[in-house]
C-alpha cells in the first residue's frame, strides 16, 4: 500500500514539474520574441538624451534598441560641431566630432547595410532630434545644406506633401522658425513647444511636440503622482494625438526609483518618447512595461 502511494505521490509530482516546465517555457519564449522583435526593429518609446556623451555615440543606442538620439550642434568654421557647452567646443573641433561624422555618415551607412532602415525590416522612421546651441539661423542654414546632402535616407518636406525617408530629422534648440516656414523644400521638421500645442497642428512642420517636465508638472516621482498632474498629462497627450503629433518631455527624474515611477505615468499616459541618459536602464522598463514596444503611437497621417 505504501508502494502504490510513493507511486502515485511520484506521477503527481512529474505532472506538475511538466505543467510547470511548459508555463515556464512559454513565459520565456513569449519574453525572448518580445526582446528579439525590440532588437529587430527598435524600440519606439527610447529617446537617447545628449547622445553623444556616450562611449560610443549612436551605436551604444542603436545597441540598446533606441528609435530617437539627440545631437547638439554649434556652428564652428563653416562645420558642425557636437558638444554640449561652450567650454566644451574647442576639443570638440580638435578631436573632428561633427554631426556628419558622428552621426550622418554612420547613419547612412547603416541604412545601406539594412536596406533602406536603421533596424532591418522596420516600417517606421528613426529620429535625429539635432539641438542647435549657435546662432540659429546660419546654424540652420549650414545644418539644411548638410542635411540635402543626405537627402536619399532623410524624410523630405516638399511642395507635394512628405517624402518618407529612413530617419526624419527634427529640429530643436534655437530653431529659425520663420526661415524654415519659408522654405519650399525641408530635410528637417520643427520641434515644437506646449505652447504649440492645438495652435501649430500642421503636422508635416511641427511633427513633435517637447517640453521640460519640471515648467509643468510638480511631481518627481515620489509618492503617487497627483490626479490633477495625471489627468494633465493625459490631456496633453491626446490632444498632441488628436493632431498626429508626438510627445516628449526633457529633465524627467533620472534617479531611480523616481525615474521609473515618472516612466510608468509617462507609458500609461501614451507618450511617445521617454527621455533618458540611462540607455540599459530604459531599455530593460520597455520590455519588461510596453505592452507594444516596437509600435508608434502615431505616424504620418497624409
């Protein structure tokens, strides 16, 4: 008798390791082609912040999934220099960290070697968020001539509507506004303000709506975030939506656990671009928090 109740204890046992063992299995399959499509095709909500104070800029972003990295420029000499500060510019030109060789170029030949994207087979654009810290009109004047250059692997801003390009190009800092409403032909759009917000609706010109977290909200994280702010941010972004255009906010918290607390309220509210300097840290929310990780919320309505 006692045989026959080991026996049955036993098969009991294998059952559930085997019931267990495929929920396991499972679980980690569905994890690994959630990871292995980010790493496919990007990961729509990463916004590398001041991406070229990595070790490796863009490629360190590229390597985490990043669909968004951002690039100061300053007019030096006829050439656009990467750097953040004015005390930084002049290594900056000593070492030959431009825009075109930092990121261009690279760009280029990535889209080249991943026919026709920066992440092989995906449908949506990368964005080059350039910041201009100079004087922006000759700054904007140099970065379009830079830009028609590149013009195969850029979005195209023309008489005829929106060309789609592997990268669209968004200008930010000290943007020249009334320069580029006038021109016939773009290789770059306006990164717009919250001030722009259900005024400037034109899409194809004010593609991205950004601004700093601190200016309109109070909460940083600790604690819950307060109805009002949630029901703000919400209603920020829906209206942004509603006009095809996407949302990003800078100077979030960067320090965990408030980092990841604003990053919950940012996903749950639909932003589009969470702002980071912690690439691993981001990447590893996303797949763990974004239900659709490799999906826009909004693209080109045309």
């Amino acid at each position: 008798m006692l045989c026959l109740v080991r026996s049955r204890v036993i098969v009991f046992l294998l059952i559930v390791a085997f019931v267990v063992g495929l929920t396991t299995g499972s679980s980690t399959s569905s994890a690994q082609s959630v990871s292995t499509q980010a790493q496919s095709l990007g990961l729509e909500r990463a916004h590398a912040h001041n991406d070229y104070e990595h070790t490796r800029p863009l490629f360190d972003a590229l390597d985490h999934g990043f669909k968004s990295v951002e690039a100061d420029i300053w007019l030096v000499d006829g050439e656009l220099i990467i750097a953040h500060d004015p005390e930084d510019v002049p290594q900056a030109v000593q070492e030959g960290r431009t825009l075109e060789s930092l990121y261009l170029e690279p760009l280029r030949q990535t889209v080249e070697q991943n026919g026709g994207s920066v992440y092989p087979g995906d449908p949506d654009y990368f964005t080059l968020l350039i910041d201009i810290k100079s004087d922006a009109v000759p700054t904007y004047r140099a970065l379009h001539e830079e830009l028609e250059g590149y013009e195969q692997m850029l979005t195209k801003f023309g008489p005829r509507g929106v060309r789609d390009g592997a990268i669209t190009a968004i200008v930010s800092g000290n943007r020249p506004r009334e320069l580029m409403e006038q021109q016939r032909v773009r290789y770059a759009a306006y990164d717009g303000r919250l001030s722009d917000l259900g005024v400037a609706t034109d899409q194809t010109f004010v593609p991205l709506i950004s601004d700093n977290w601190t200016r309109h909200f109070t909460w940083r994280g600790d604690g819950p975030m307060p109805p009002e702010e949630r029901e703000k941010l919400r209603s920020i972004v829906a209206t942004a939506h509603s006009h095809g255009q996407r949302v990003r906010f800078w100077e979030t918290p960067e320090v965990s656990p408030q980092r990841e607390a604003v990053w919950q309220e940012l996903l749950a509210a639909r932003v589009d671009y969470i702002n980071t300097d912690h690439l691993s840290a981001l990447e590893a929310f996303l797949l763990e928090n974004d239900p659709n990780p490799t999906v826009p919320y909004v693209s080109w309505n045309r």
